[in-house]
C-alpha cells in the first residue's frame, strides 16, 4: 500500500524557494515545471517502495537524489514525511533536519 506523503513546512519552504530562484534565473517556469514533475514523479515511487531511498546519518532519515538536489523524507507506519529539499551545491555543514 502507498503510502501518504506529507510535506513539513521546511520542505515546502525549500521548494518554493527553490522553484523561484529558477524563475528569476532562467526568466521561464520551464525549468520549475520539469523538476516539480521529476520530484513528484520520485516522491509517488518512493510512497510505494519507502526504503528506496539510501540511509543517512540522522536517525530514520533517508534521502532521494532528484538531479542536484537531495530530498530528505523520514517513514512512518503510514506516511512518507518530506523533511527537506537540499541544494547538493551548498554548504553540507550547514544541514539540519
């Protein structure tokens, strides 16, 4: 059985920021739309097969990697919670989930 995805606050922080900056980049949602696609594309399999996603050093957290970023999303008996969307260019010392 799929499971519910749920987005905190921070993760849909982290898209919306994201999908902005490439607006305002590439002057077009072009780009935004493709990777919406790709993500929800990628949160529906991992809904399905939750432990597809590869362990990470915080605890009951595992990560997708959607073309350059890092989504982080954590299980529960019935939901798939989407914790964040990382920028894997920045800055991995400033992570905290």
């Amino acid at each position: 059985m799929d499971k519910q995805i749920i987005w905190t606050q921070r993760a849909r922080d982290d898209r919306k920021r994201i999908f902005e900056y490439w607006n305002s980049h590439s002057k077009s949602t072009i780009y935004s739309t493709k990777l919406n696609t790709l993500i929800k594309q990628s949160l529906k399999l991992t809904s399905k097969y939750p432990r597809i996603g590869r362990k990470t050093s915080f605890e009951q957290v595992r990560l997708r990697i959607i073309k350059n970023y890092f989504l982080f999303y954590k299980i529960t008996d019935n939901h798939l919670i989407v914790l964040s969307i990382w920028d894997c260019k920045q800055d991995q010392t400033n992570l905290k989930l």
